[in-house]
C-alpha cells in the first residue's frame, strides 16, 4: 500500500486516515497504478462492496487535486436515478474534503442546483443517460462550457448498459459529447458481473483512441450458503383458496425470513405482490409486525426510498420482495439472507442477486425456493421434466464453480436507436443537409456495421412517413409527424416505457399500473389490496381506497432472458452424471433422480432425435434460445415444420400430419444438410413482422428490421459450433 499511499492526495491520505483503512484492496491500488501511470480506459469488474467506487475515485481526485479542472471534472453515468441519489452518501466526507460540488442531473433533482452548475461549472455530475440526452439536445451550447475539460467519465453498472440498446445510446451520446468538445475523457467502467472482460473493454473504449486495462477484482473464492427448497403443487384448490400446495410455500417464507433482513427476489412484479401479500396475511394471522415491502419499477418513488431507508436504518428486520430494481448496488446496508422464488433469468442475474448479502466480512446467504409446475403442454413423455429446476442447479454450479456469466455482446445493426440519433441530432441542430446528417450519425462508431445504402433507406422512410421533412435548399427538418414524437418527454429513452396509469390513494402517490381497473375492482400494488374508487381517464389516474383481503395485478410487459449454449448443455451434463448437490433439500435429491431417469430413458441425452408418439418427435441439440430459433427456421426452409414451446425451452418438436416412414432419420438428414450449408441466413423463411422489440421499430422500414433479426438474433455459427448431434 505504501507506495500508491504515499502518491495519494494529503486530504485522502487523512480520509483513510480517519477511517482508520488498514489497507487498501488490491483492486484499488491497482486502479491507481492504472490512472497514475497509464493514459489508458479502466474497466473495474469485482463483486458487489468491493470497493470498486472507492477505486475510481481515489486516483480520479488526486488527478484532480494536482491539476484541477477548468470545466465538469468528472461525469458519472448511472442507468437509475434512485443509484445517483444513493451512490456517493458513503463518499460524504471524502467528497467534502475534496472541496469538489457534486451536482445531481435528473428529473427530480433540484432547479437551483442544475443552474448554478451551468454558471459555474466544476466538480463531478452525476446523470442518467436520459437527462444527458437532453442537455445535448437543449443545452448544447451550455455543454461546451460545462465539459470543456472534462478528464473522466465513469459509467457504473456497465453489465447493466452493455446488455441492451440503452449502452448504445450512452456510447453515441459520449462520442457526441467528445465532438462538442475536442477532448477525449478517460473512462472508467465499473460492473460487479462480467462474462468477457474483452467484450467489455472493446465496449467501453468505442469512440475513443484509448486502450482499457482491466485489473483483476478477485479476492478469492468466498463460501456461500445455499439452499434449494421444493414445494408440490397438489391441483386440490377450490372456491379459489390457493393450493396446498402454494400455501406451504408462503408457510415456509414466512418462517425462513421472520426475524431476518432479507430481500426476497422474484422474476415478476406480479410474483411478489402475491408473495408479499399472502406473507403479510400470515402476519396478520399469526400478529406479527407487518416488516413486508415491494420494492419494483412500478412503485412511486417516494415509496421505495422509504422501503431503502428503513433496510438501511430501521431496527425491525424488513423483508422487501423485489425484481431487478434491487438487482443494483444501491446501499441498503447488511442483509441477513437473499431468498430467490423460482428460477432466476441468467446466471448473471444470479450473481448480481447473490452479491445483494454477504457484506462486510458476512458469508453470502441464499434460499432458493420453488414450486415444482412442469410444462405439460409439450408431450406427456417429457412433460414431468422440470427444466427450471434444473436450471436452478445449472445456474449455481456455473457461478459458483466456474465464475461463469452470460457474455453480453451489443448489437451491430440498432436501427430503433439510428433513428432516434437521427432524431435527436437533428433536434440539437435544427436543418441539416443529408449528407452531413449522415456523416454525423454514421460516424458514431456504434453504427460502423450500418451502410451508407441502409441509411438512406431508412431517411427516403422517414421522409415519407412525415417524420423527416426537406426545405427548398436540400436540408433536412423534423417533419410534423416526427415533431409528435420528439417533443414528448419520454423520446429522451430508448428503452420501451408502457402507458402507465397513476394509482393514488387520496393524494398520495402508490405506484402505476398499465390498465385500466374500474371503479369497485380489487387488485394488487405496493403489496396492499386496493379497491378503485374513480377513474379519470384523461389525467390517467386511479384513485383508490385500502381494502383487507388478497388480490392480483398483471403488467403486460415483463422481463426476459435467452439461454445461452453454456448454461443448456450444462443442463445436459447434470441429466448425465449421477453427481449429488448438498445444496439440495431431500425432497428435490428425489426429484433429480427421478428426472434424470426420465431423461436417461426418453433417450434425449444420446439421441438427437427422441420419438415421443406416432407422429411426435423431440429434437434435442442442446444449444441456446438463439441457436435454436436458427435451426427452427432452416429446417422450415427444407421443410420441416418445428416448434419451439416456451422462450425457454431447450428442443424443438416437431409434428407430422400424418405417419412418415423414417421421420427420425429425414430430421437428422435435413440437419446434416444445415451444419454443411454456407448459404446466408438472408433468405431464410421468416414470419413477415419477425423483428427484435424496440421502441421506435414502428418507424422502421421491415427490410431493415428483419435484417437486424437475421443478423443480431440468429447464430449460425454458434449453432454449427455447439450443436450436439450423437453421444
């Protein structure tokens, strides 16, 4: 420590001082070392409290102190605004210290604040993608001032951006943002899940000249605490009393979180509003303090920071069911336990979750919980398979043996975010000739796979549709069709946002939902059951009153994952050893040998192509949802009709109309013919909508959207590669 400690600003030197650091981590000094002595990009990948921010910022603000900025020093990208008013409170003092303003920059941040930054800019500004899209596209002659001499810019949660088109709006708005100003910031990358850290690098330094180190964060292999726990659901409910099966579940939360600070994770909104409310009547029946929150994106809020403050202060141990809002690292201080209902998306959303607990020297804590339902609409031989059991385990054993998580690879033809660029870029400069129009958008580096034809393509649209209009010399405006887009608020995201309708209970805000509930309906929100009292349907609200009981809500949109190639043909080698798990109750030890019998005997495991009736056959070449997808539709090019029954599924089925004489044998064939094949994946036989959802996709030509299906979605190689014909 000595060396880089001795390299430190003095007033830090006292912060750890003060704060009595024994040490600092390695990941910190090697951040140091990467800022004091190189000129490269950093990328910070180690688990949550790691350290990571500290990393950051230690060097950062040396840099700072020696040479101070003459403009915004430092801009920290943050994917929630809930992160940016949470993420410096344990840096106060060190902040404060530095004698360096941090100035909020989002929609509920302060007016005053925003427009003494704007005439005195200086020290660090802390933004969401969003609200830096609308000082480019507002303030763009304020941003030369403010970022003049910008020297870093930190992007946290960096899985987070990677794994969709909002980090491709961060990365064009930064590569806009370097135009401005002449000037190339350092950037900093921090992310606690990383699949590829070369991906990531490559990501991080797009639009600049820099190179990125990556210092290694391991500290390690840690100990965890797991346990999977199975419950049976017995189909004897009626008069709509939940099952006995359900009913044990809750039973058994309730027991395993009373008296613990737990988050309490699910993979739907809908899921924990029900699990929180049936565990708040337990409660009430048993008159124990009601300690249950919900903590997800359809709560206001002032709701949810309540919920962060009393994880983080109040004496009682809260139990807070959440989804992926608690996923990110804001503080909520030392937790007990993370209990997982059902399967979680990826194994990164695994290790996110997981990272939750185990702070501060504790050992990690994780309670797995599910209810054994099994897809019966495949096929009566493969029915009682529970593939998401099963993924439980492969999940597990991949992060917690191998340190393996999904690799995130950005799409190489964004035509939603192209069209919003071209958009926005027009917003910020008024009317522009084509050809310098497409000089400024396709030179952003993330639209390097785009062609110049593709564009122009894609204007001749726009222009037809009204949302592109050309003047008499040439240039191009905002026609009035697009100026209805533009000129809503929510145009500054990219990311698909529903209609939303406020839920009020007298003037306080409970949260939103995305339909209607009429007057004298019961549902679900906050984990309390309201009764709609009025509707008004122009200001979109609902006003409601509290009601006693237990109801339901449904959202029309919820979050999805793909499996990937690793994570199935792990499902595969689990099916195919006899290897014990002690993380396993003895109720699901039963249930894997059982389902490994079944399998072993189906003949999935060995065949590529399984018979399950008459005219019934399973193709099983266990490779992931996208590879799949590529083969269903090159075997509908020769043919062969297949489907794929659920998102997650790992086989095709594929029914004849009638008995086919060595139907097993034809599959197989017209598969060999796909692995041999070079012919392109443009021609394929693709439903006429097929498309990747985005938001503004409407405005799309379809040519263009069924290319970046064809190129972004499908995998080729990735099936060639890793399906799995015979063993």
């Amino acid at each position: 420590m000595t060396d880089v400690f001795s390299r430190l600003a003095p007033y830090i030197q006292d912060y750890i001082y003060a704060n009595r650091w024994t040490e600092l981590r390695d990941i910190q000094t090697a951040a140091c070392q990467v800022i004091f002595e190189t000129d490269d990009n950093l990328l910070l990948s180690s688990g949550t409290a790691s350290g990571k921010t500290e990393a950051a910022f230690l060097p950062v603000l040396t840099e700072l102190y020696r040479k101070p900025s003459r403009s915004v020093g430092v801009l920290y990208i943050s994917p929630l605004k809930a992160l940016i008013n949470d993420q410096f409170k344990r840096l106060d003092q060190l902040l404060l210290e530095s004698g360096l303003p941090v100035c909020k920059w989002h929609g509920d941040a302060s007016a005053a604040e925003k427009e003494r930054l704007l005439k005195h800019p200086d020290g660090i500004l802390q933004i969401t993608p969003e609200s830096l899209e609308s000082l480019l596209i507002r303030k763009k002659g304020s941003c030369y001032e403010l970022f003049r001499d910008l020297r870093y810019i930190i992007i946290d949660e960096v899985h987070y951006f990677m794994r969709d088109v909002r980090g491709i709006q961060v990365l064009c708005l930064l590569e806009r943002l370097q135009r401005l100003t002449g000037t190339i910031p350092r950037r900093i990358g921090l992310s606690a899940t990383l699949g590829d850290l070369e991906a990531a690098k490559t990501w991080l330094n797009c639009g600049t000249i820099r190179t990125c180190s990556a210092p290694s964060g391991e500290a390690g292999r840690q100990k965890i605490r797991l346990l999977v726990q199975r419950f049976e659901r017995k189909g004897t409910a009626d008069n709509g009393a939940l099952d006995p099966g359900d009913q044990e579940h809750f039973e058994y939360l309730y027991r395993m979180t009373l008296d613990k600070k737990t988050i309490l994770f699910t993979n739907s909104r809908e899921e924990t509003e029900f699990v929180l409310a049936n565990l708040r009547q337990i409660a009430l029946k048993r008159r124990t303090p009601d300690i249950y929150r919900v903590h997800h994106g359809n709560i206001s809020a002032v709701l949810r920071e309540q919920t962060e403050d009393e994880m983080k202060t109040g004496e009682e141990k809260i139990v807070t069911g959440a989804t992926v809002t608690l996923e990110l690292g804001i503080d909520i201080g030392s937790l007990d336990q993370v209990v997982q209902v059902g399967t979680p998306a990826t194994v990164s959303s695994f290790a996110q979750r997981l990272g939750r607990c185990g702070r501060r020297g504790q050992v990690p804590q994780i309670l797995f919980t599910l209810m054994d339902d099994v897809h019966a609409a495949a096929t009566d031989t493969l029915g009682p398979i529970n593939w998401a059991f099963l993924r439980i385990i492969a999940i597990i054993e991949l992060y917690t043996k191998q340190r393996w998580v999904e690799p995130l690879v950005p799409s190489k033809y964004p035509y939603s975010l192209l069209y919003h660029q071209t958009m926005s870029t027009l917003l910020s400069s008024g009317e522009l000739p084509a050809k310098r129009l497409a000089e400024s958008v396709l030179n952003l580096q993330c639209f390097r796979w785009i062609s110049q034809e593709d564009y122009l393509l894609l204007l001749r649209h726009l222009l037809e549709i009204g949302h592109l209009q050309r003047m008499e010399d040439g240039g191009l405006i905002i026609g009035r069709e697009g100026e209805k887009v533009v000129n809503d608020y929510r145009f500054l995201s990219v990311f698909l946002v529903p209609e939303y309708y406020l839920v009020k209970d007298e003037n306080r805000a409970i949260g939103t939902v995305d339909k209607i509930y009429p007057p004298e309906t019961r549902f679900s929100l906050a984990g309390r059951t309201w009764e709609t009292v009025e509707v008004n349907e122009k200001s979109k609200v609902i006003f409601v009153k509290p009601v006693s009981g237990i109801s339901t809500v449904d959202w029309n949109v919820n979050f999805t994952a793909d499996l990937h190639t690793v994570l199935v043909q792990k499902l595969r080698s689990i099916l195919l050893s006899d290897d014990s798990y002690p993380y396993l109750s003895d109720s699901c030890r039963e249930r894997l040998t059982e389902i490994r019998n079944l399998a072993r005997n189906s003949g999935i495991l060995t065949k590529l192509v399984t018979q399950l009736s008459e005219n019934k056959y399973a193709v099983f070449p266990w490779i992931g949802t996208r590879e799949l997808f590529t083969l269903h539709f090159l075997l509908l090019q020769r043919g062969i009709k297949s489907k794929i029954l659920w998102r997650t599924c790992v086989y095709l089925e594929v029914t004849f109309s009638g008995h086919v004489r060595d139907a097993a044998e034809l599959i197989q064939e017209a598969i060999q013919d796909v692995l041999a094949a070079t012919e392109s994946l443009s021609e394929l036989p693709l439903p006429d909508k097929v498309q990747i959802e985005h938001k503004y996709n409407e405005f799309i030509p379809p040519v263009l959207l069924r290319k970046e299906f064809v190129e972004d979605f499908l995998d080729l190689d990735g099936l060639k590669k890793g399906l799995i014909l015979e063993n």
